[in-house]
C-alpha cells in the first residue's frame, strides 16, 4: 500500500507534467495566432489592372453599394469603373465641366488638371448609392448613382478658399463627410514646394449634407493627407505626410473636440483606410529620401503596426480591404495593383 508521501509526489509530478504540456501549447497558440495576425497577406498573388492607354496615378479606390468596382480616379481628371476584364475600365464620371476630352483624355501633365480636374480621394454613400469626390482643385463634390459631371458641394471655409482638397471617409450613419485640406497656400501642382517648405496650412475639414455647411476641425496641419473614421465613429485619423505621424481627432466622450497623436512612422504617410475589422492600412512614402525603405501597414485601433506589406507591390497611395484582398492605388503607375 502507497505511503501518502509517494502518493503526493507522483500526484506532483504529475501536475507539472500537465502545466508543461499546457505551457507548451500556449507558447504555440500564442504564436501561431501571431503568425496569422502579422502576415496573412504574404501569400497573396500580385495583379495589375491596367488604365486605358497613356492614363495614370489612380490615386485611391471605392467600390459602390452593390459591391462592384473598384471605382478610381485618374491625372487625366475622370473618374473609371471595372467591369472585369471582358470590358475592363468605362468613364463613369468627371469632377470639371470645362473638361474637353479631346484635350484631357491620357493627360498626365499637372497644368492641365486645373482645367480636366483631378479626382483623389473616394467613397459611396451607402445608402444614397452617391459618390463623394475629393478633388483637387474643384473641392468636395458628389455624383450619382449613375455617374455623369460631378455636383461642387464646397469650395471654401471660413472665406478661405481650399487649394488642394486631397482625401474623405464618410460616416453611414449620419452622412457626415470628414476631408483633408492639404494646404491653404499651394495647389497640389505644387505639391513638392509645400512639402520642402515644411507648410502647416492644412486642414481637418467637416460637411454636414443636412444644413451643407462645412465646419474646420483641425488647422495648422503638416500636409493632411488621408482621413479614416474608427469602427465606433468616436474618432477620426488624419495623416499628416511631412510630420510623419498620424492624428486622432475626437468626436465624442470626455475628449471630444480635442486631438492627440496616434502614432508616429518611420515613412510620411498618405491615405489611410479602416477595413472591416477596424484595423487601418496605411500607404507610405519615402519623405524623398531614397534610401528610406517603408513599406505600406496596417496598424490596429491602438495604434500598433501589426502587419507589413512586401516591397513588391512598389510605391502605393492608398491600401483598400476588400473580401480577404487588396486593393493598391498610387499616385505613379498606369495600373491599379491587386493582391488576391
């Protein structure tokens, strides 16, 4: 007959066994879910859906309320849907209504965008199906559901002018629509002098589709850039490129109507998008500086970088989530990238 003694230690070294085996599988979990939270888009392959001839810089993307697109923005100053690849791109809009398209269409000279337009940031109103533009020199704008010459919704705030209307998230449930005002002196044709010159006109911009008054929540910005709502709607994110960081802006609780940083990088930020999970994609640049390597993020809603894009997929504007893919645009390239 067992001793209590024995009893006790074999019960012991059983118990140790377990919490070892236990440790283990914890370790590996713990990693594992790691693994997946940092790189599940390593795997994707890399597509490219080519612009119609001579066309570029198809700065961000938006796909309408039925799903379909994406939607994208051109230098030649339209606005093009996919169709897939039987029919590909097809005009769906125009932000300027002295466009000539003989003159216009395959532009990329940046004198002429005053005159053809030039569509940047995009997003659909849910509901209405309507399609709200940011473009750079006609201001905030918006289009139906079937397309055609955009409708100018602002122009100034305040008495002052926008000079360069860059980037809009819109908030579903109220129809308020957040944009950038990248600059009160420089037009984005001279987007590379405000960017030397360190410039800190930029603004943080609200319309109210209800009473159409647009109202300044942020001045004094480094180039606002890209803007992005949290999945709450308690606060909004602008990107400030030549700070290199990104601002939170309060909506509501107890620091509403306040800012503070959310998180500094190591490139200058451009647009910022939130998917589905309420993490935000974040697109880089290299601040002009070529031996600076940065790669586009998603960093979560406390501002953590909890994944990396390969160097593949080359300079982006903009990262869009969409059904467990990616959506690439960029100021540069004649295509829109596509990682699925």
């Amino acid at each position: 007959m067992k001793s209590l003694l024995s009893i006790l230690k074999e019960n012991f070294m059983l118990f140790l066994c377990i919490m070892k085996v236990s440790q283990l599988f914890i370790f590996f979990f713990v990693l594992i879910s790691l693994f997946i939270c940092v790189i599940p888009h390593q795997n994707l392959k890399y597509g490219k859906l080519e612009l119609p001839s001579g066309v570029s810089g198809p700065e961000s993307v938006a796909f309408d309320c039925k799903g379909e697109g994406p939607y994208t923005g051109t230098s030649d100053g339209r606005i093009l849907k996919w169709q897939g690849l039987k029919y590909g791109w097809k005009e769906f809009a125009i932000t300027s209504p002295f466009r000539i398209p003989k003159f216009c269409n395959g532009s990329i000279n940046p004198v002429m965008e005053q005159v053809c337009g030039r569509p940047l940031g995009l997003k659909f109103n849910e509901v209405t199906c309507e399609l709200y533009i940011a473009d750079a020199y006609f201001g905030l704008m918006v289009v139906g559901r079937n397309g055609g010459v955009a409708k100018q919704l602002a122009i100034s705030v305040e008495g002052v002018p926008f000079r360069f209307t860059n980037a809009l998230d819109i908030d579903q449930d109220t129809e308020i629509v957040y944009f950038t005002d990248t600059s009160t002196i420089f037009p984005r044709w001279a987007y590379a002098i405000a960017m030397q010159t360190g410039d800190k006109t930029g603004r943080l911009l609200k319309y109210d589709p209800r009473t159409k008054q647009v109202t300044v929540l942020l001045r004094g910005l480094s180039f606002s850039n890209g803007v992005a709502l949290n999945k709450d709607k308690d606060f909004v994110l602008v990107t400030e490129t030549t700070a290199a960081k990104v601002t939170r802006y309060w909506l509501r609780g107890q620091k509403s109507l306040t800012s503070d940083t959310f998180t500094e990088l190591a490139g200058c930020p451009d647009n910022i998008q939130r998917n589905s999970h309420g993490d935000f994609w974040v697109a880089q640049n290299n601040c002009g500086i070529p031996e600076l390597k940065v790669k586009p993020i998603r960093i979560n809603k406390e501002g953590q970088i909890v994944e990396e894009l390969s160097d593949d997929v080359g300079p982006v504007s903009e990262v869009q989530e969409k059904d467990n893919g990616l959506w690439l645009g960029s100021v540069l390239f004649p295509y829109v990238g596509v990682l699925h």
